[in-house]
C-alpha cells in the first residue's frame, strides 16, 4: 500500500510503498476513504508525543470500508461503512468497566501507538469496542472528523463543559477543534466568544454561530476582553489550541464558578504548564480536561449530525490527494485557522 513516512521527527515525510497491515485477532483492517489533518499529527512529526516509533505512519481522525476482520470478531464485517475514535479502548480495564473508554488503561491510537491511517489501509485493535457505523448518506470525508476534531470537541463542550442553553462559552483557539467547538456549543442554545490571531478563522468561527469574536492578534488581554464581552466572563472556556498562553487566557475570562476545559495538548519542554490556580481557587473555578470520546458515547452526536443540528461537514475546507499529505503535514505549524483538511489516499 501507499503511506505517508517520516524517519526523522520535524524532517520532510514521503509518500512510498510499505507492507500492507494485518488484523490482529480482535482487530481489523479498514481501507482508508478519508482522514482529516489535526494539529496533533503535527505534534507527533515534531517529536512531542513518546508513544511514536520511527520510521512513523501519522493520522489518527480517519473513516473508510472494513477490509478484513480478526479470527474473534463476530460483529462487523468486510464492507462495513466504519470510523473509530482515535483512542481505541481495550474494552476490559477497569475505566472501560466504567465505561470511560476515552482514558483506557491499554489504550492504542492508530497515528501514535502504531501507524496511523495516512495510509491506503489502517489496522485497528479490539474493533468491537471501537468502531461506529457511519450511515450510508453520511460522506466519508464529514465521518473522518468524527474519530477525533469533532467528538473531541462534542465532548469538551457537552459532556465535560456541560454547558447549558443561555451561557456564555469561549473558545481559544479556532482550527478544526475549536471551529467544531464553536458549532456544537451554537447549536446547544450557548452564546459563543470565539477568539483567534487569524481573521479568517474568526470569519468561519461567525458562519458556525459565534456571537462575538476576539482578534487575538490586536488585543493586548483577551481575557479581559471575554470578561468585558460577557459581562464578567464566560462560564465555560476552552483552550482548543493547546499553548500557555491560551491556556491562561482561558481560565482568566472565567466568571465565578465557571468551568475550563482543556482540549489542546500542551507539550513543553518541562513537562508541566502553569495554570492559573489562584484563580481556581478565589472563584471556585473547575479546571477539565477533556481526551477524545469513548465510541459508546456517539449516539447522540450522530442523531444531531443526521437530523442537520450539527454540520461537521461544513468544516472541510480542504480535499487533499496522498501525495500532497506531507507538505500539509508540515504546514500546519505555521498555518493554523484556514478549516479543515482532508486527505483522499485512494483519489
Ligand atoms: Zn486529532
Ligand atoms: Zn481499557
């Protein structure tokens, strides 16, 4: 098969032939239709995540046709129309006995733990556990997003932020996750500050329901500027980006007993990332995080994406042959906020 390869981290991937992968017994090989671009495929390439092998296969947020099955699966089968959350739970630790799948104890993630769906095929563990059904008028491309942009941010916003019709929620940080975020908390009735350094993320951040906008990039305290929008600041605030600053600037535009949710990884060279916590405490603030979403958890995300509540395929702004994955790849260090990019490996 085909696959986008990297040997060296932060050094140029090629597209070359590798072998093609084999089901593990209750695992299975998906041909790959669609895989979405994410931020966090840049991290691994730059080096940041520990799980990653060299020579590497990124991509984690994939959908497509199962290919072949594990001698122990009973439940799907070759042709089924599937996507996956890109942390595949191992069904039988003691968080997937409780039904938290999202921070399974042995948990694999295709594009980290083993090689990712950049690729014309992509082998997944403990399939039953893991695979959702996309439905037949659900495109590919809108389904890849699903494994990971956006179920990430369905369960920052919903299940973690909680949020409620009529409040104010801010997103830092407007790419595929925060855009998604964005939508998803519009479309709950929230009252939505997005804020950004780049006009155009802000502009797709107004078209999926934003109620005002920040330019980080000409305000000084975005906080404060949240603080003042919201009338004394947002009761609930993500960090979709992953960085200190927004970090901070997003538990800083709190109101009293608001909730932070932190979606964007936070790598640093120490390790640790400082939070405000004398904030945390003064005003009784909860700080989140947020990883992913278990696959048994999807059912209501999907009846909203069926029904048009919800529009993950208006976040795809851009469709992407194999060939043009590594440069893609590369680019999203510098060009953050432009969509969504989807990379095609059979077009
Ligand atoms: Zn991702
Ligand atoms: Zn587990």
């Amino acid at each position: 098969m085909r696959a986008v390869v990297f040997e060296r981290y932060g050094q140029p991937a090629e597209v070359r032939e590798v072998p093609d992968p084999a089901p593990s017994e209750h695992g299975v090989v998906v041909r790959v239709e669609a895989t979405g671009l994410c931020r966090s495929d840049w991290h691994g390439w730059m080096g940041h995540d520990p799980d990653i092998v060299l020579p590497h296969v990124p991509g984690h947020e994939l959908a497509g046709v199962v290919e072949a099955v594990g001698a122990r699966v009973t439940r799907h089968r070759p042709g089924d129309r599937v996507t996956a959350p890109f942390v595949c739970a191992c069904g039988s630790c003691p968080s997937c006995a409780t039904g938290d799948q999202q921070v399974c104890e042995r948990q694999t993630q295709p594009g980290f733990t083993h090689w990712g769906s950049f690729a014309q095929y992509v082998a997944l563990e403990h399939a039953e556990v893991n695979l959702v059904t996309v439905p037949e008028e659900m495109s590919f491309g809108t389904a890849a997003g699903l494994g990971c942009r956006f179920a990430t941010a369905f369960r920052a916003v919903v299940q973690q932020g909680r949020v409620a019709a009529g409040e104010w929620l801010a997103v830092h940080g407007c790419g595929g996750v925060g855009l998604s975020a964005v939508m998803i908390a519009a479309a709950a009735g929230a009252r939505v500050v997005a804020v950004d350094v780049s006009p155009q993320a802000l502009e797709l951040a107004r078209t999926f329901g934003a109620a005002a906008c920040v330019d980080a990039s000409g305000t000084e305290d975005t906080a404060e500027a949240v603080r003042t929008l919201t009338g004394g600041g947002a009761h609930v605030s993500l960090d979709a980006l992953g960085s200190p600053a927004t970090c901070a600037a997003s538990v800083n535009g709190l109101r009293r007993r608001g909730r932070h949710v932190q979606v964007g990884l936070l790598p640093s060279p120490t390790g640790t990332t400082p939070v405000p916590m004398a904030r945390a405490v003064a005003l009784e603030l909860e700080i989140l995080g947020s990883h992913g979403m278990a696959a048994h958890t999807y059912p209501p995300m999907m009846e909203l994406v069926r029904s048009g509540a919800l529009r993950p395929d208006l976040l795809v702004t851009s469709t992407i042959p194999l060939d043009a994955a590594p440069e893609a790849l590369a680019a999203m260090g510098t060009a953050p906020g432009r969509g969504v990019t989807v990379i095609e490996p059979w077009s």
